[in-house]
C-alpha cells in the first residue's frame, strides 16, 4: 500500500493541489494504519495491541480521510471537470458506490475502536484492522481508477 501510494504520489503530483494534499494525507492514513498493526518498517513499534490514545488518533484521522474524500475533494474534481466541459458522470456512477462500500467499512472501524477506553476487550481487534487494511487497499485502487481518468482525459497532468 505504501508503495502503491508513493507511485501515485510520483504520477499524479504537482498535477493539482487538491490532489496533492489528497495524496499526502492518503500517505499519512497509510503510515498511521502500518504503525497501528506493526508491519515492516514498523513492527517493532509496540509489543500486543496498540495503545488507546494511537487507536483513537488513527480513527480519527481514518474518519478525517474518508469525509474529504467523499464531501471534498470528489465533489471538487467532478465540478472542476464539468466546468471544463468534461463529464465524469459515468466514472463517478461506476467508483463512488465502490468507494462509499469502503467508507462504510472504515467507519464501522472507527465507531467500534474511536471511543474505547481501554484496550481490554479488543479480542477483534486486529482481525478488524486487517479487515481495515483491505479496505483501504480497494479504496486507494478506486481513487487511482479517478485520477487515472482524468489524466486520460487531460483534466490533470502526470
């Protein structure tokens, strides 16, 4: 996923700066997400589950991500392509159900952990965070099918 991004990063950036901004947020979700299941490079970075206060930041920061996405940023490349006489409206008909299937994902993630107080009864914790994982992973592949688009069809430059 890391790589995946850092491909995207060098595709796509500097193409726009929504999208920039986009793409290194995406990066910071992707570090905190490998952080919290400690996978390479960060495996040693806890011993058991994660502490509280790093499972509340990362849902907050998860939450953070799929609302721009979804109220923001979408919302601004399809007007900016309609305003450029280009319609998205049958990619968009085509991703944006896919990637609502995974913000549903994501905020059952973070309305089980974003208020825990103790990591106690977390005995589903890290089958839900891979759960997560997979999640992310088929969004991220959604949102590169969206800015592959566009760059198809000039409305970005690579």
């Amino acid at each position: 996923m890391l790589s995946r991004n850092e491909q995207a990063k060098k595709r796509w950036g500097g193409a726009h700066k929504t999208i920039d901004h986009w793409l290194e947020e995406r990066q910071d979700l992707l570090i905190n997400y490998f952080k919290l299941a400690a996978l390479p490079p960060y495996e040693n970075s806890h011993k058991g589950l994660p502490d509280v206060v790093d499972i509340r930041n990362f849902c907050g920061q998860l939450v953070d991500y799929v609302s721009s996405g979804h109220f923001e940023i979408y919302d601004q490349i399809v007007r900016e392509a309609s305003s450029q006489g280009h319609s998205v409206d049958d990619l968009a008909d085509d991703l944006f159900p896919l990637i609502s299937d995974t913000t549903d994902i994501a905020l059952d993630f973070n309305d089980k952990y974003g208020d825990i107080d103790s990591t106690n009864n977390c005995d589903k914790f890290d089958r839900d965070l891979s759960a997560l994982g997979e999640a992310i992973e088929l969004r991220m592949e959604f949102e590169d099918q969206l800015l592959n688009h566009l760059e198809e069809h000039q409305l970005i430059s690579a």
